[in-house]
C-alpha cells in the first residue's frame, strides 16, 4: 500500500435518506501491516442507529486519549479517543448533529458535543459542522469510525485523573491536563 491514506469510500446500503457510508481512515505509523478493509469486513457504523454517518477526507493530524472526568462520564468509561482533522476534511451526512451540553472547561467555557439526534452518541464536539472558521480542527470521537482498530493515541490529556490502571506507553506524549491549543 504505498500511499496509507485514502479518503473515505462509501456506498449506499438502505433507502433514500439514509446514506450509508463506509469510513475508512489510516496513516502509515498508525497501520504499518495490514490489508486495506474491504466493505465485507468493515464494520458498518457511525452512530449506534445508522441515522447519522460522516466522511473524513484528510488523514488525521493527531490521535489522541483524553482522561479527563468529562470524558470519563460522557463516555462512561476511562477515557475518550479523539482523532484530529481539519475542519473542512468532516462532512455528516444523514441526520443533522445535535448539541448537547459537554461539561465546562476550565477556563470556563461551555463544551458541546454533537450527538446524533436518535441514539444519542457522541460524534463530535467544537463548532457546528459547516460553520468551522479557516483553520479550525475538528475532534472527531475515535470509537465512531467504521475501523478502530488502527486507532493508537500517541498523546495523553488529563493524565492527572486517569483511572489508575491505565498504564500510559513510555513514548506517548503526556500532558497533566489541558494540552497546548492546537
Ligand atoms: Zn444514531
Ligand atoms: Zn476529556
């Protein structure tokens, strides 16, 4: 595979108004050895319900683990999983995102995250999509992607409140809390 990026492919599994789209995402470091997922092995999925899919056209600026208390309870979990890409590189389609609230940063700004209207799950969080200002950064939620399985984040945040037993690898880049603004 000599380039490992290559845009999402998609193709249409149910009727009009449901588009479905299969995201396929990857770089070089982050799948040295494996064969390209076919549309018979991904697994076909954005949200949990299908109502909402996304493409990401650029391959991601960074891959990332937040083990922030937000992140803990949204995810109900021990840490989230963010992938970067430039804001224009995310496109929804299928039903609209809609925002909820996200917790409060510490400097005090409201958070959103961008969940899909019918089941709820967490896709994204910033701006709303389409209105991303030159530059923006968009975190897209890493367990929404079809393959997560070259997901491997290389920097840490919050590592202050992470769960105990997460052992962070010795190379990962680790901040205590909020990292520098992208
Ligand atoms: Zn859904
Ligand atoms: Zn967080």
């Amino acid at each position: 595979m000599p380039d490992a990026w290559y845009p999402c492919v998609g193709r249409s599994r149910q009727g009009p108004g449901l588009e479905r789209l299969i995201v396929q995402i990857t770089t070089d470091e982050m799948r040295p050895v494996q064969e390209e997922p076919t549309y018979e092995t991904a697994t076909d999925r954005g949200c949990v319900c299908g109502a909402v899919r996304y493409e990401v056209t650029h391959k991601p600026t960074r891959v990332y683990a937040c083990h922030c208390t937000d992140c803990q309870r949204v995810t109900t979990s021990a840490f989230s999983i963010g992938v970067s890409v430039p804001g224009e590189a995310f496109r929804v389609t299928g039903k609209e995102l809609q925002p909820v609230p996200g917790g409060i940063t510490e400097g005090g700004r409201a958070k959103t995250r961008w969940v899909c209207p019918d089941c709820g799950i967490w896709i994204c969080g910033g701006v709303k999509v389409g209105t991303e200002p030159p530059d923006y950064t968009r975190h897209v939620r890493g367990g929404t992607l079809d393959d997560t399985s070259w997901l491997r984040p290389t920097l840490h945040f919050f590592a202050r409140s992470k769960q105990p037993w997460v052992i962070l690898p010795e190379d990962a880049t680790v901040y205590e809390a909020a990292p520098p603004r992208a």
